[in-house]
C-alpha cells in the first residue's frame, strides 16, 4: 500500500527562512521587487519536493519526486533496516523514522493517511525488525483506540 507523506519541516523552514533571507539580502544588496521575486520563487520550488513510501510484504520503497519525475527512489529490504522508530510530533500527529544500517535514515513524518503506521509496525513485526516506540507514542495509541 502506497502513503504519502506531509513533510511538516519543509513547510515550518520555508516560513522562517523566507524573513530571514529577506532580511539579510536587501540589507546587502537592497530591497528590490526581483529580489523578493527571486527568493519567494526559490522558497516556492522547494516546497514542490512530494514524499510518498510504498509498504510491500518483503520491502519497502520511499520515493521522492519533483514536479512528478522521480528524484530519488530507495528500496529497503528487511536486512538493510536496523530500527522502526515510533515517536509523536506536535500535539496529535503520530511520525515514524526507518533507521538503517548504511546510508540515511528515512523520516516518516505526518502520513496523510494514519493507518500508514499501524502497516509499518506490522511490516516490522513480520519481518522480525527492531521496533522501538516511545511512550508519547504510546499514549497516542491508546488515545486512538
């Protein structure tokens, strides 16, 4: 089953980076419409960056795409993934992170649809993979159920 994923840190980035570039560039070259053009269109094409993972029986593949052409695909198959770590992020929002053994880790944060972590958990637990959960999302689980 395929979930996308709502990358809450390029949206929380963009809206502080946005003052703050605007800041320190028109103080140094001086504010300018086409400079405010310039860095809103830069801050614009970064959020057009679509996150999505793909949870199959024996592996699971994280696509990222631009402007829907693939950007980068990463196929993790049980022996490449150390830990599936379970944690709350903001108030409500369950998040997930795949650890793994080589390269970077993968962060799950904010699925679109929630019952995305639950066929996370089981793909772990079926293919004997480490889970750790932390209490916060814990008490979000029970709160759910």
């Amino acid at each position: 089953m395929s979930y996308s994923i709502n990358p809450k840190r390029i949206r929380d980035t963009v809206t502080v980076l946005f003052p703050l570039l605007w800041l320190l560039l028109s103080s140094a070259f001086g504010a300018s419409v086409q400079l405010f053009l310039v860095i809103l269109l830069f801050l614009a094409m970064g959020s057009l960056f679509r996150f999505q993972i793909d949870i199959q029986d024996q592996r699971l593949i994280y696509t990222v795409t631009y402007l829907k052409k693939r950007v980068l695909k990463k196929e993790l198959v049980p022996e490449h993934i150390q830990t599936l770590k379970f944690f709350r992020t903001g108030w409500k929002k369950k998040a997930a992170a795949i650890k793994t053994y080589k390269g970077l880790n993968i962060p799950l944060v904010v699925m679109t649809e929630p019952e995305g972590y639950d066929e996370l958990l089981a793909f772990g637990r079926r293919n004997q993979i480490n889970v750790e959960k932390t209490k916060d999302y814990m008490l979000l689980e029970r709160m759910d159920s």
